[in-house]
C-alpha cells in the first residue's frame, strides 16, 4: 500500500482523514502517517479560505455572482439566530461525523459563508479532524462500530 495514496487521500475533499486511516491500518508506521494524515487535513481549511477570498474577490465583479450573493445572503440571513447561539462550536460535530461531505472542506466552506471567526473556527474544525480520525481508527480495530 503505497503512503502517497494515503497522503493524497487525507487532502481530499470527499475521502479526506476518514479514507486515509483504513488504507494505514496495518502499517508499521501508522501512528506517525495517521498524524501526518490529520495535519495535511487541518492545512486545506487556510488554504482554502485564501483561495476562497480571492475566488469571492474575482467573481464578484460579474454582475450575475452578485445577484446569486445577495439572495444566497438573504436566505442565510433568516437562519441566522441558532447561529448566534452555537458559532463556530457548530462545526465542530459537524466535521467530527464520519461521513462524506462533513469534513473540513464543507466545514471550511460554511465558516466562509457565514462570516465566522476564522481562528475559532479552525480550532472547532481541527478538533472536528482529530476526533474523526479517532473514531475511524478506533473503528478499524474493532474497538467501536461505525454505522
């Protein structure tokens, strides 16, 4: 089983940590790639808010992303008090559940949308990252049942 595989998984959205610790469970060396794993998973979420910002920043000079913007603002805007109430710990749960699509690309994705605290939402996501991986490695052992 080659690492990169592994590596390249735990980058990725759909597969991120989950994918990549089943693929190193045997591994003599799983622990420390399992920590790899998890730290290129925490790296996407700056990344990808830089790239966010200056995909935000390119396409709001066309006027139909404006448009799209300001109705998806309105919509976010009448769902905005059970966000007041949680904030960034909101993400948390959110990435920590083990399954497709709630990981730290979506999770990433929501705390731009919403304007979020960047750092507290790093921390809530990372957590999120670090309790998935736990539960995913403890689920390879037998020691719990996923789903």
């Amino acid at each position: 089983m080659p690492i990169w595989l592994a590596l390249m998984l735990s980058l990725s959205p759909i597969a991120e940590i989950r994918g990549a610790i089943p693929l190193l469970f045997n591994h003599p060396y799983a622990f420390p790639l399992i920590l790899t794993c998890i730290l290129l998973n925490m790296l996407i979420v700056p990344l990808l808010w830089l790239s966010l910002d200056t995909l935000h920043l390119s396409l709001f000079k066309l006027r139909s992303y404006r448009k799209f913007i300001r109705k998806t603002w309105q919509r976010i805007n009448k769902k905005r008090e059970a966000l007041n109430k949680y904030g960034p710990l909101a993400l948390l749960p959110f990435t920590a559940i083990p399954l497709p699509f709630t990981g730290a690309y979506t999770a990433a994705l929501i705390a731009f949308l919403l304007k979020l605290n960047r750092f507290k939402s790093f921390t809530c996501i990372s957590l999120g990252i670090c309790i998935a991986a736990l539960l995913v490695w403890l689920s390879c052992y037998g020691l719990i049942k996923l789903f």
